[in-house]
C-alpha cells in the first residue's frame, strides 16, 4: 500500500527582522529561508543537511510554527485532523493541536532538561500541559515507553544530572514520544555525544521507527549520520535547497557541485585514504547576511558560469585581491556604473598591464571587457536564476547545469 503524504511544504520561506546601518536604525530583513517546497510521507525519514548557518533549524522551526512564515504553506494531514500553517495574518490557528502531534529531540541532552525536575516530570510534562488524559493513563504511557527507549524504571526518580549524555537524550526522546505524536523532529540530537554513544541513539532511533511507522525530520550536519538514518536527504545552502533526493542516489551520485563538494571532504575510516581535492577557482566564502545573487552557491563554485550570479562587487573584491597578491599593490579604484556593469581606475600606471593580465585571466566571468587608458570598462551578464529541476522521479537539483532553457 502506497503511503499517503502526512506533511507538505509549499514554497515557504522565513525572513529575519534586523537592523541596518546608518545614523537612524531602520528596519531590515534577512531571507533565513527561500522558496522551500518537499512532501513527506507517512513513515519516512527525511535528513537536511548542510553547513551552519544554511537554514536547517530555522526551516525544522518554520515547520512547526515557531517562527512565522514569510510566504508559502504548510499542510498537515494528520490521521484525525489537518491542520495549516501559512504566511497570511491569522492563518495560525490550530497550533496547540498542532504541537501536540509533535515531538522534538533537541541536540543538547544538558541544557534541555530542567536539572530542577525528576525525570518522571520531564517526560509527563507535555502530556500534562496538553490535558491528554487522568494520571492512570499517563503511567500506562511511561510503563509503555520505557523499555522502547531502554530506560529502568528507577531513573524516574532520578534527577537529570545522575544521567549520562546517553540517558538523559533516552528521556528526551521519551518525553518527545509521551503524547504518540505523527512526527518527530530531531535537531542534531547526537552532536553532542561521543561516537559509541551517537551509536546507540542513532539504532535506538532506528527501533523506535520500526515499532511505531513514526514519521521523522532529521536535522544534521553529518553526512553519514543521514547516510544511516534517512532513505531522504536535503542538501541546504544559505536558505536554500540545491539538491534533494534517494539517500543513495545522493551519495552513489551527487549532482549539484555544492553536493559533490560536501561528499568530497567525508573522511572514510580506511587506511591510506585521503580526502579528495576537487579543484575549487573561487575561494570565496558566503555569507548569511549578504545572499549572493543568482546561484546563493556561485562564488565558492569550482564550475560557476558567466550566468551564475556574479556582481560588480564580487569581481571588483577579486580583482583587486588578485592584484595585491600579485604585486602587493592597493592601486586600483572601482566606480559601479549599474547591476551589470563597472569601471576599474588605475591608479598605478607601472601596475596596468598587471592589471589587465589578471582582468583576462578572469574574463570568463564577463560578457566585455575594453581598456580605454587607465580605465578598464566591464560588463557583466544577466545572472540566470537557477530553478529546481526534476531529474529523474526522486531527485531534484536547482543549477543551470541542469536547466534545459539555460542550454
């Protein structure tokens, strides 16, 4: 029997309010989150990976309602209930029902916990503050839950700091499982751990799957932690997903070169292996603040195109890094005439032909280039926004490598 979606997410993204600069602080806005859009099935698990800052949590938080959507939709279709979450006004409600079909499994077992609370009160709390049901069954659910996540009876009378790392992550997952929720999040719920011990949550969560047909969104930044837990992966790259797939299609054959990149820098437990070196010409690295155009991953891309996204600030910045490492020299100025287009001025008349070396040397960036005495005029291209495009049944890749209109 086909399963049936539980959880579909409609092009949603988070903006962050912050502040700008200037003498008087206006309001300003950090897209955390761009244009997210996967279903997940009824007892699959899904991985998003991807380095720090690339959106993973906000995206598990945006899922359940703890930060307002910018734009898009979440539709939950749960056994008994469906429940929606959207950027509108007011299209919030049902939360508390919502939360209630949750559970969650944070990655630190220290700071998770009350240290105040005897762990019985930690996995009862949800649910006491749902109001589920009498006190006869909430100890029928612990009786339940405490072999499934191997824990002895008598640590319910424990504090959290008698516990092991190990443990006390059994109590919260415990606790996360106390209201038989649909869906589980877990937020890099073993980073914390030692390797022997991220084992034995890892299988653990694993059984708890097997027994229950739970539904699971892994947060990790740990290729082969999603490698064994999921049969889904999502790679993330500031904000947004640039590939998506089978969990083995992915690893037996990433395709977007920030994929490719992410799977080249595992270190495999064999000896003699070393890690693979693919060739990366921009050295560059992105930021959370400032989202590059076109391709969010084009200036660290060892194959970025013209097309790819370039602006005159990025050029200009490489230019002039190129010179100063070249000759040691500042003596440039830049004027950004439009989008697409900037003058260089040399300052240096003895550096110009250094200048104009390394101008070509990069000009694959550019549609034109002209030299008019010490004044370079560049052009640059229109950047392509790159689109995700459908590979095959399961995989999905947004890069203009794979664009057939970019072709």
């Amino acid at each position: 029997m086909k399963a049936s979606t539980l959880i579909s997410i409609n092009d949603i993204s988070v903006d962050y309010e912050i502040a700008s600069g200037g003498g008087i602080l206006k309001k300003a806005y950090l897209r955390a989150i761009q244009d997210i859009s996967f279903d997940i099935k009824e007892g699959d698990t899904w991985s998003v990976v991807g380095e720090s800052g690339s959106g993973k949590s906000t995206l598990a938080m945006a899922l359940i309602g703890l930060v307002p959507l910018s734009d898009g939709t979440v539709n939950y279709n749960f056994n008994d209930q469906k429940i929606t979450i959207s950027s509108k006004k007011g299209k919030r409600k049902g939360m508390k029902s919502l939360w209630r079909k949750i559970g969650i499994v944070f990655q630190d077992p220290f700071s998770a916990l009350d240290p105040r609370m005897l762990v019985k009160d930690i996995i009862s709390e949800p649910f006491i503050g749902h109001k589920i049901g009498k006190k006869t069954e909430l100890m029928k659910r612990i009786e339940k839950l405490l072999p499934l996540v191997g824990l002895r009876a008598e640590y319910l009378e424990y504090f959290p700091d008698q516990l092991s790392g190990g443990l006390r992550q059994r109590v919260s997952i415990a606790r996360a499982l106390i209201n038989e929720p649909e869906f589980i999040i877990f937020d890099e719920p073993t980073s914390s751990l030692d390797v022997s011990l991220q084992a034995q949550i890892l299988n653990l969560i694993k059984s708890i799957q097997r027994s229950t047909k739970l539904t699971y969104l892994f947060i990790t930044h740990n290729l082969m932690v999603a490698r064994y837990i999921s049969e889904n992966i999502i790679v993330m790259y500031l904000g947004n997903i640039l590939e998506k797939g089978k969990t083995a299609d992915i690893f037996e054959k990433p395709l977007h070169p920030y994929t490719q990149l992410l799977m080249a820098s595992i270190p495999l437990p064999e000896p003699g292996y070393e890690l693979k070196k693919p060739s990366a010409e921009r050295v560059t690295q992105g930021s959370g603040i400032t989202i590059p155009n076109g391709c969010v991953f084009h200036d660290r891309c060892p194959v970025a195109t013209p097309y790819c996204g370039w602006t005159p600030d990025e050029l200009i910045t490489i230019i002039a890094n190129e010179l100063y490492n070249l000759t040691g020299e500042r003596g440039i100025s830049a004027e950004i005439i439009s989008e697409t287009s900037f003058d260089i001025h040399v300052v240096n008349g003895n550096i110009i032909s250094e200048i104009k070396d390394i101008i070509s040397r990069n000009s694959k960036f550019f549609k034109t280039f002209r030299e008019e005495g010490n004044v370079f005029h560049i052009e640059l291209f229109i950047p392509w926004k790159p689109r995700m495009i459908k590979v095959d049944e399961y995989r999905e890749v947004k890069c203009i490598l794979f664009d057939k209109e970019f072709k």
